[in-house]
DNA sequence: GGAGCGCTGTACCGTATGTTACGTATTTTG
DNA sequence: CAAAATACGTAACATACGGTACAGCGCTCC
C-alpha cells in the first residue's frame, strides 16, 4: 500500500533514468517543499533541465505539474492537521528490515544517556577543555574512526591535541609526552585489546588522566580510568554498534566547544574572524 | 516581536477593510495551504475577488504575490524541519543540559530513516555485496573517520576493500585502479570538500558507481552518485551532527554483512571457523 | 565495432497567472 | 443630506510558467 508520494517514489526511483533520479533525490531531501516551487527552480535545484523534471512527475502518474503540486499540498494539509501523526506513527512508516536496527539504537541512546549523569559530562567536559594539559586520543580495531572524529574536532578548537595512530610501537614511545595535566581518551569495546590496556595501565602510572568510552560490560581500562562513559551496543547485527558513544562523543564536542567560547578563549574568537 | 505570517495578520487584521479580512480568516482557517493555491482559488475560497487577495498581501508588506507565497513556504520549511516532536515529546527524563543534543539527534535519525526506503537500502547492499569488484571509501575533513569505520568492517567480510587516506595526489593516483565494476563509497557533508567533488567527477567519468553520504542539502556529488543517502545534520552545536550517517553506515555494514552470510560465502565460514 | 534505442537538454509555443486600470458601489464626513 | 473618499469588482494586459517538438548524445546490445 502506497499512501505518500514520497514512497511512491522511493518505490520507483529504481526504474529511474539517472537525470529523473537525481530530481527524485533533490525532492526526497527536502521533501516537499522544492516540489512547491516552479519547475523552473526544482530543475535548478536538482542541477537538470525543466523537461527532465516534467517527465518525472509524469513518471510517478500525474497528468500534469500542477497536479503533483496539488498531491503534494493535500499530503502537507493532512500532515498538518495532525501533528502528532508525524512524529508518533510508531507503526514505522518503513515496515521493513531496517527498522529494527534504527529502534534498537535508538533505545540504545536513551538508555546510555539515562546512566549519564549532567554532572559526569561536565566534569570530563571542565577536563577537556582546561588548557593547561595536552589531549591525546586512542581507539580500538572499530573504535579508532570515533578517536580520529573526536580528535578531528577538538583539534580546531585547541592547540595540543594529538590522534595517536598507526603502529602501538609508535604510540607507546608518545607515552613521554604524558604527564598529570593531560588527558587521554580511550576507545575501547568488545573485544578488548590487549594492547590498548597495556597503554592504559601505562599512561596511568604517569599519572595521565584516562577517559574511557567503553561498552555496557566495561573495558578492563575502567580500572584505570578517571572517567568512564558506557555506551549501549547491543543491535540485530552480527556486529557491535558504536552509535551511542558516537553521539556521547559529539555530545562533548558541542559542550567543550561551548565551554571554550564561555571561557572567552582567545583561540575561537580568532577562529571565528578566519570564518 | 512577530516572526510567523500568522502572528502577523491577527495583528493587523483589525486595520482591514470588510474584504481584506475575509482573505485573512480565510487563510488563517486553512493556514497555510490556500496561500500556496493561486490567486484565482485563493480569491474564490474567499468568496472575494482577486485583486482584493492582492491588495491584501501588499498591506502585509509583500511586493507581490510570488513573495508571499516564498516567505509562507520557507515558514513551513522550518517548521518541518525542527518537527513538533521537540515541544511534544515528553520532557525528557534527564532534563539537563545535554538533552538537547540527545533529542536532536533522536530526531535527525528518525527523520534521515524516514526518508530512506528498504528499496534503497538493498539496492546499494546488493552493490557492496557483488563481489565482481572492488570497493573504495573515502570521506571529508569531518566525515573521513566514518568512511574509516565502515572500511574497517566491510574489509574483513570481503576482500578488496580500500580506505582512500592522506594526500589528495594519493588517492588521485589510485583512480587508476578504478573501473566500472567498482564502488565508491563518498562521505561529504557541509562544507563541501572541492577535492572531493572533482575525486568524484573524475570516477565517475571512469564508470564508477558512487554512493555518497551527506547532508541534506546535497553535496554537489550527488550529481554524479548512482546513490544518495541524505542524512540530518542539525543539531544545537556549533557542529554538525554526522550521527545520522553514522547509524546509516553501521545499518549498511550489518545488512550486508547478513547478505554475504545468505550468499554462503567461503570467506564468511573461514572467519567463523577463526573465532 | 556498428546500429539502434533511450535519455537528456535546447528552443519554442500557448496559456494560465499575477497584475493593473478604471468604473461602480458603499461608506464616511461636513 | 450632499459630496468626497474609500473600497471593491470587472475586464484587459503582460509576463512567466508549464508544456512540447526536436536534435544530440551516450549507452546497450548485436
């Protein structure tokens, strides 16, 4: 059963020629609201010609453009008046194999975010962004792309952050860096690297402060760490999920950046004037 | 302070003629729809004529009619963009500072699912899964720590898998290596990368089927990308939010990874047989 | 490698749309 | 009550919008 265009079209737009797909995924995008405007401005927008867009509606069964408009304004019409509809309808709109991986990480970012504490984020986030340390940052075989994503981030915003990469010969020798004002964020879910825990216990004794992001079952590094965020994993995948200390890591990055711009920090402001 | 077209007509509708204000309860009953309908209906759902509809847009302070109607699509615009989930939605359990963040994000996946279809999703499963070629990954300043994680998944199902790193003159010399049967896989949100986009160009002139993350807004590379996925971004941060695509790579990673399994892959059996 | 097909864009056309001028009706004011 | 000002609709107009014919191009399939 097809109520809405846009299904319609993501029903069809495999039958699609490329120019015709193209408008299909413009409109999907900003769905509907390019479909209200002139033809001449949704060719524009979707980078075809206005024929191209003309044979697309044709394509999806109507006789005419002003016709697909009319569709398009009933369907907001609808929308509208039942506000609730739109956000609510748990009976996913998409009833297929997908969704359960979407539900099963949305609970999961409730549920980590239900056992972090306000308190919690802002002292790692007094951490992250008192000055007077270096930041390093580590991640695990699957991990490391949240490390270089964090890192990517924080590096803009301060000096002294450093992704520690490549071979654990040449992260090991990085452990002279460290000392008791910095801060080393950990990477780190099942299954645990040996290696990484070696580093951890190691940075410790230096006295490194460790911020650990880690899984529900704790990483062995929680032993050592001054902070530790547990991120719920569980999804119907053969494959863990890192989505929730995915966003526990933008979270930071948001609150850090805040943080800094509180604290009239020099830095962003000349960042800002670069902008 | 009037910021909606709604708030602005209750306020000066006591200052209109007889006429004037039938336009306006009219088009505040069945706010906003009748306003994108032409002059011609909007003046007869009135029951008045057209140049009074006119008249009564310019005592908004329009121009013209084409004008009112842009600012009343761009309010919807907005509005469908933050949905009413955020004032509808039950106060968050954690009423702290970093909900906001969470109900984003909550939100941005929702909606970035909602526009996607299994359809889709299969289509482009069923390409990273065809082994006849090989797969490249690729992302931007931001963005590359995701092409990373997805390579580091889809590497150990199926062999010839390639994260594109380091200096553009690198992964510009592997486009040798790059032919028809093969998959590009591009991460490029706001800002858009200019080295990206002729990347892409370029492969895409080689034959290669692209499939692009970004944002909603369309990195130009959609014009060249086989597929697009167009995730939300928006979140209160002065980051955005690369969550949605995030959850989109691991559905990506877990789906084909369940293809490959059906497909009874000797490699998949190999690496079961290694744990 | 060649022939056929299908897709796409350019250029042009008819028309529906927004707009304006003007005459009539209605209300307001001295 | 008269006269003027304001409001409204009819009708004519110009523009820009949607629609179409056609030619070029790339792709696929012999």
């Amino acid at each position: 059963m097809i109520s809405s265009i846009a299904e319609l079209i993501s029903d069809r737009i495999g039958t699609m020629p490329a120019g015709e797909r193209r408008a299909a995924q413009t409109l999907i995008a900003s769905y509907p609201l390019i479909g209200l405007k002139t033809v001449a401005e949704f060719s524009a927008a979707a980078g075809v010609s206005s024929p191209t867009i003309l044979r697309f509606v044709a394509r999806l069964g109507f006789q005419n453009y002003p016709e697909f408009q009319s569709a398009l304004q009933d369907e907001l019409a609808a929308q509208l008046q039942s506000p609730a509809s739109r956000t609510l309808n748990p009976p996913s709109p998409n009833g297929g194999a997908v969704s359960p991986m979407l539900e099963a990480t949305l609970d999961n970012l409730r549920e980590t975010f239900r056992h972090l504490s306000d308190k919690q984020l802002a002292d790692i986030v007094a951490k992250l962004a008192d000055r007077r340390g270096k930041t390093f940052l580590i991640g695990g075989r699957f991990t490391d792309p949240l490390a270089r994503y964090m890192a990517a981030h924080l590096a803009i915003i301060q000096p002294n952050v450093f992704h520690l990469a490549g071979q654990e010969s040449v992260w090991r020798d990085r452990l002279i860096d460290m000392g008791k004002r910095d801060v080393l964020v950990i990477f780190d879910i099942r299954r645990y690297q040996e290696s990484l825990v070696r580093f951890a216990e190691t940075a410790h004794q230096r006295g490194v402060q460790i911020v650990l992001f880690t899984d529900q079952w704790l990483s062995p590094i929680a032993r050592f760490a001054r902070h530790v965020i547990a991120g719920r994993t569980a999804v119907p995948s053969a494959w863990d999920s890192s989505a929730a200390l995915f966003v526990v890591a933008e979270t930071l990055i948001g609150a850090v950046t805040r943080q800094l711009e509180a604290d009239g920090a020099k830095r962003i402001r000349e960042l800002e004037s670069l902008r």
